[in-house]
C-alpha cells in the first residue's frame, strides 16, 4: 500500500487520484445501496472493492477523506480512500461517493 499524501510527487505512468487528502465527500444514500445489493448477502460488487452491509450506517452521510493509496494487491492498483467516519476501518472507492458532492477544503496553512 502507498501512500498518496497531499503535495506528494506523483508518477505520471499511473493513474492519479481523483480525490485528496481533506475532500470532503458525501456517500452515497441508502436508497442506492438497498436497491443494488444482492438480497441474501447484503454486498453491493462494484469494479474494485465491495461495499457490505456494515457500510450502509454511513450511507447519506458528509466525510472528510483521511487517506488516499493504491491497492497494490489487486491488478489495476486502484485508488482507495479511507475517511474519518468510520475511524479508516473501511476501503472506499470513488463508486461509492456522490460525484456531484465532492468538494474540495482549503489546507489552513495554505
């Protein structure tokens, strides 16, 4: 796992994140989750990771994220994030947020 902190070199052969260190995001709403998860598990697949039942209490909810870093175990090295609601105890991806509500916090020291 790397990790991508704000103001990092980036190496431009892979792709770069699409969300930084201090974003805020808003995850998306119950409604998305119960009507595309599978009915007898309770796991959403999406491209790169899944999103499970245990994520659903943050559903709806604002997020700041935390962490940004490649999954360097899977074949595409995807981006993934963690976010300060769940105390980074989940890997999150760019499907699971709102695109249309991410927005960006000015650094305090900028």
């Amino acid at each position: 796992m790397i990790n991508l902190k704000k103001g990092a070199p980036r190496n431009p052969i892979t792709h770069l994140p699409k969300l930084e260190l201090g974003q805020k995001v808003t995850i998306k709403s119950l409604e998305w989750y119960d009507s595309n998860k599978n009915a007898h598990t309770g796991v959403l697949p999406l491209s790169t990771e899944s999103f499970v039942s245990d994520m659903s209490e943050y559903c709806g909810k604002t997020a700041t994220i935390v962490d940004v870093f490649k999954d360097l175990d899977g074949v595409d090295d995807n981006i993934m994030y963690r976010i300060d609601l769940d105390n980074r105890g989940w890997n999150w991806t760019d499907e699971m947020f709102e695109p249309e509500r991410v927005e960006d916090v000015k650094d305090p020291e900028e």
